[in-house]
C-alpha cells in the first residue's frame, strides 16, 4: 500500500537537510508531488519517466524524475509501506524467539504481503507516469543463509535478511512493469549534488537522504549507469 507520511529512516536523517530547502518551501503530502509552475499530470504521465527506489525496514520511497540527464525534472514522489500494521517489520527478529514453524509462518507472511505491498504501490507509480526504467539502490552483503533456523542464529544475518526480503520485493514488483530494472550500489550512484538540490526544490518537503537517493537511483536509471 502507499503510504502518506511515511517516516522510512531515522538512522539515516540529516538534521542539515531540515533547513536546507528553507522555511517558505512547501510541504507536500499528496502522491505525485507536483509544484508550479509545471506541467499538468497527464502530460507528466505521456513522457517517459525514470523511477529511483530506496527501501529501508518495512518501508521505501520512490522518486520519479523526466527531461534529460543534463535538465532532469521532479515528477514525483512515493513512500510506501511494505507491511501491514498486523506483521512485524523485522520478522526474523520476531522468528528467533518462537518455534521453528512458527518462525517459518511469519517470514512467509511478511514476504507475501512485502511482494503485495511492492506490486501496488508500483502500479500506482506506473498509472501515475510511464516508467522508462526503474533503478534500486542495495547494499552489498553477504548472501542470507537459506533457511530462517540458520538466518536467527545471528543477528547480522538477521539484518542482512530482512533488507533482502525487502529488496527482493521491490525488485520483482519493479519487474513485473516490464522496463529494465538495475540494482545500483551506493558507491555507483551519481552525484549529482546540484541536480538534487533543484530536484528537491521542486518536490519541497520531505526531502531527506532517503529521497535524494532514491532521486539519485532515478538518475542512474536515466544515464544507464
């Protein structure tokens, strides 16, 4: 589902980026985030758009950026929540501390409605803009051990696994839009510092380092990088 106000990560908030767009920039709530001047929605909608996706515990954004890689353009903004309020958010973390087909039923669940989760909220997007392309930003870890009683035997390979579950998610709904789909490392990203900065002008607040890399993955997409 997507998800209006979404906090993603507050390990990764910058206090800076609170004063950055200034007092006077606009908060907007609503999905696309669109400011004037710009173009209407539909003519949004008829340009090829390129999606960058950022996902944390539970929860991702996404931005949309048309133009070109020399003048890229907002065309919108989407936090989305991957669980529902009745499934843990680190369900390995919930696994470990019950019975093993307990802990089996729980991942199970929570990768199912992730997956769900993804798909909507991806459709939403592609109704919204025609998605070009879409690129993911990962972190390159160690493959997670293939069964959940090896997975909670650490609490590394906990972490480690339920960024997975989460990206897997996004990865698949992303390829069911039938566009290229690229998973990119944060040392891959561009960046692109002054391009962000009018980006996150135009989308006014939230615009923290979870939106400017996701903005930052959709550049990527654009380039091909």
């Amino acid at each position: 589902m997507v998800c209006r106000g979404v906090t993603l990560h507050d390990d990764l908030h910058d206090i800076g980026d609170l004063h950055e767009l200034g007092d006077d920039t606009p908060r907007h709530d609503c999905v696309p985030v669109l400011t004037d001047p710009c173009p209407s929605v539909e003519s949004v909608s008829q340009r090829s758009a390129y999606v960058g996706i950022v996902a944390r515990t539970g929860s991702a954004v996404a931005v949309a950026v048309t133009g070109s890689p020399r003048r890229p353009e907002f065309a919108g903004r989407w936090p989305i929540d991957l669980v529902p309020d009745d499934l843990p958010r680190q369900p390995y973390h919930l696994a470990a501390e019950v019975d093993p087909t307990e802990a089996d039923d729980i991942v199970r669940r929570v990768e199912r409605a992730a997956t769900a989760a993804a798909e909507e909220a991806l459709r939403e997007v592609a109704s919204t803009v025609r998605v070009a392309a879409v690129a993911l930003l990962v972190k390159p870890t160690a493959p997670a051990p293939a069964t959940v009683a090896q997975v909670v035997r650490s609490h590394v390979a906990m972490h480690a696994a339920e960024g997975e579950l989460y990206r897997d998610a996004l990865m698949s709904a992303a390829e069911l839009l039938g566009v290229p789909v690229q998973a990119v490392t944060s040392d891959a990203l561009p960046d692109a510092a002054e391009k962000v900065r009018a980006l996150g002008v135009a989308a006014g607040r939230p615009w923290r380092r979870e939106e400017k890399d996701a903005a930052r993955c959709a550049l990527a997409a654009m380039t091909g990088s």
